[in-house]
C-alpha cells in the first residue's frame, strides 16, 4: 500500500493563526475600550506563529499570505493608534494648499472646519506636523482619494505586504531560508500597525528592503534607500552607506526632496517645531534611555540623558557606516541603536530593527516584536477624562528583557537565525563584487 499523503494543514497552522489572530481583533471592535483582550489576543497570535512550522512556499506565497492577514484588518477600527487621523487631516490641508508646518490643526484658521471628524481626532491638535514634506504629499494624495481611515489602512497594508514578499526574495537570493520573511508576514506586529492602524513605517520599511534587494543584486539601491528618507528620516543612513555606487543618484533624491519642500518654505523657522516638541518632551516605553536618565537623575542632570542618546547613537551610525558594507548590517546598526537609545519606543518602532534583523539573522528582535504588544497594557489605564495614562515599568522590562536574554544566549551558542525555529545556514549576499 502506497503511503499516504501528508496532511498540508501542520504546515498551514502558523497561517491559520495568523488569520484567526486577526479576526479575533476585528471582532474585539475598538480595541482601546478592550485593551487588555487585544494585548491577550496579539500575544497568543504572536506565540502560536512562532511555535508552529511556517508555511512552504516562495516569495510569491509569502506576499498573499500577509495580503490576507492584513486585509482582514482593515475592518478593526484604528484604535490602537490616532496616527493616521493626523496624518489624513495634514493630507487635507495639504491638497487644500495649506501648511501644516505653520498652523497646528487646533490653530483657529481651521474654525471652520471645527466640525470635521478626523480633525477631531487628531492626537495633539496643538502641535504642528513632524512629518517630512513627501511624506505630506503622500498623505495629501490618500487623503483625495478617501479622506477616510481606509485609504491610510489599504495603502500602508499593501506596502508592509509587498515588504513580506521583497524580504522573501532577498533572503533566497541570500541562500537563507524564508522563514524570516514568514515570521515578518505572519506576526501581529507588522500587520496590526500597517493594515491596522496605518502607520508610515510600512511605506519608509518598503524603500528599505528594496534597497537591500538593489544592492545584493548589484545596483546602487541608494535611490530606494533616498526615498525611503524623504518619508521618515531613519533610512538616511543607508543613502550614506550606498553612496559607492552611482553617488550621483544623491543629487535626484535631493531634488525630489526640495521640490517637495518649496511649497511649505513659508514656514520659516517654525518647520522644526513640532519635530522639537517631540523630540525634547515624549517618552515611552523607552529601554536604555530611562536608565540613563534615571542614573544621569541621582546627581541632578537628567536633561543630559537625551543629548547624551543622540551622541551615542551617531556614534553607533557613524561606526556602522565606516565599517559595514552590507546595507542590511548598516540598517540593523542604526534600526537597533535607535529602538535601544530612543525616549520614545512606540511598538512599531522596533519594525526598525526587526526587519534587518531578519535578514541578518539575529533572532532576539524577533522575541521583542513578539513581545511589542505588551506595551499597549498602558492604554488600560488611559482617564477617560483627561485622556492622562500612567505607565509601568514591567511591560517595557518583559519585553526588553527577554530580547536581551536570547540575544546573550545566541552569542553563547554562537546562532544566528531569524526567528526561535532553526534557519538556513548564514550566507554572504549574492552580489557583485565592487570594483577594486
């Protein structure tokens, strides 16, 4: 008697997780009023992907499956983060020929939009915008499409989809197994902050990987790498590590940078304003930052912890560059130094770190992104009326701590794999050699 077939479901179970995970959430509803059942459920979704066999199948396979998942999540209302109500109603303003680096949406020019619903949904109303100028014009163009979270939610999900489907490619032209690009399609993080509640990491994370995917495949990549900076400003170290190749390529990227910037120059000096805000006054769920500052506190100089986090985090960049080669080395450099060092430590910050990390192997970011919902415990104690929250020191040390254990174990047994099931052997990229 012949053997029998086997059965295609284990192999399916890391994907049927991820899709019960996410319907879970969509019927969980508005997921701030029902904090702690989210965090339980993004938990358990993310701790049955990682327990179970990832899926067969190439590149292709990859960028469906994340495709689903994330499709789902355009039902659940965007409650776990206001981002994108900003940055639908700075879209407006934009394609209306304002400026939102000059006026705050609470600023009084926009009384007579008082009654606009995503205006009132902005979160700091008095701050003006901290987003690049591009990024302003792409919100402009999803907001005349839809001035509706949808239009945010579909376009970041489709990004952080084809991001699953690019990274399964370099890691094959790597020689690497796809588990990594699995674990990136598959756990809550990446889904849940780009379908989920739209963030623009997707869309900069997108010019990331297609810059490595450029590089190993010979070309520069320093024009992804240049779009992904004029998004959000992290990727600019790769335009810096890519400069070898085709340095001329710099010269677009800054042109498509000013001419994005020229129609917001009345601004003046009050460009940085919002961006200072954030940078001088929010924390949250930080790692190393609030023991620098708490040490820095005993002997009364605390304000010396943020400048003292940016020095040693252009210092990590600055070694990266001079001594990486790889962009996908460089990133991780840069992504980790900046999740590790920043006050503020959002949970799809770390998609920083991770998504290098996957391509590099070094499976401890992995356990943080795993371990990243933790962190929305704080909404649980959100005042309804002051909209004030108060947050505890165990959430950020679960997480941290138990990156910081894998990562000490790692270097003990010398692993280097994308995630907790075993991964193909480490490989140098397939690329050209550079010229002598």
């Amino acid at each position: 008697m012949p053997p029998s077939p086997r059965s295609p479901w284990p192999a399916r179970g890391a994907l049927v997780a991820a899709l019960l995970g996410a319907l879970v959430l969509v019927g969980l509803g508005d997921l701030r009023a029902r904090p702690g059942e989210a965090v339980v459920a993004m938990l358990l979704w993310g701790a049955a992907v990682l327990a179970l066999p990832s899926p067969r199948g190439g590149p292709r396979a990859v960028f469906l499956a994340a495709a689903a998942v994330r499709g789902l999540l355009l039902f659940s209302p965007p409650r776990l983060s206001d981002d994108l109500y900003r940055y639908l109603w700075e879209g407006h303003v934009v394609a209306a020929g304002g400026n939102p680096y000059l006026h705050a949406p609470a600023d009084p020019v926009f009384l007579d939009q008082a009654a606009d619903p995503i205006r009132l949904l902005v979160n700091h109303p008095d701050i003006s915008t901290i987003y690049p100028p591009l990024a302003l014009w792409l919100f402009a163009a999803l907001d005349s499409i839809a001035h509706h979270p949808v239009s945010i939610k579909l376009f970041m999900g489709l990004c952080d989809a084809v991001t699953a489907g690019v990274l399964a490619q370099v890691l094959a032209g790597r020689g690497r197994g796809l588990r990594g690009a699995w674990l990136y399609a598959l756990l809550p993080l990446a889904a849940v902050e780009s379908a989920g509640s739209g963030h623009l990491e997707a869309a900069a994370l997108l010019c990331v990987v297609l810059a490595i995917r450029a590089w190993d495949r010979g070309d520069s990549g320093l024009g992804w790498a240049g779009l992904g900076a004029l998004l959000k400003l992290l990727p600019g170290a790769l335009v810096l590590a890519l400069l070898r190749r085709r340095p001329a390529l710099v010269l677009l990227v800054a042109a498509l940078g000013l001419l994005a910037a020229l129609p917001f120059a009345d601004a003046g000096e009050t460009v940085l304003r919002g961006f200072s805000t954030y940078a001088r006054h929010w924390s949250f769920n930080g790692s190393v930052f609030p023991l620098v500052s708490g040490a820095l506190g005993l002997v009364g100089q605390a304000d010396l912890a943020r400048p003292l986090c940016v020095v040693a985090g252009a210092a990590v960049t600055g070694t990266a560059l001079l001594r990486r080669r790889d962009p996908a080395e460089v990133a991780l450099w840069v992504g980790g130094a900046f999740v590790l060092l920043s006050p503020t430590v959002h949970p799809w910050y770390i998609a920083w770190a991770w998504v290098p990390a996957l391509v590099c192997g070094s499976r401890a970011w992995t356990v943080l992104a795993g371990l990243a919902p933790v962190a929305y415990v704080v909404l649980t104690t959100v005042d309804p009326a002051t909209g004030a929250w108060q947050e505890a020191a165990w959430p950020a040390g679960l997480a941290y701590g138990s990156a910081a254990l894998v990562w000490i174990a790692d270097r003990v047994r010398g692993l280097a794999t994308p995630g907790p099931a075993p991964a193909a052997e480490r490989a140098r990229p397939r690329h050209r050699p550079e010229s002598p």
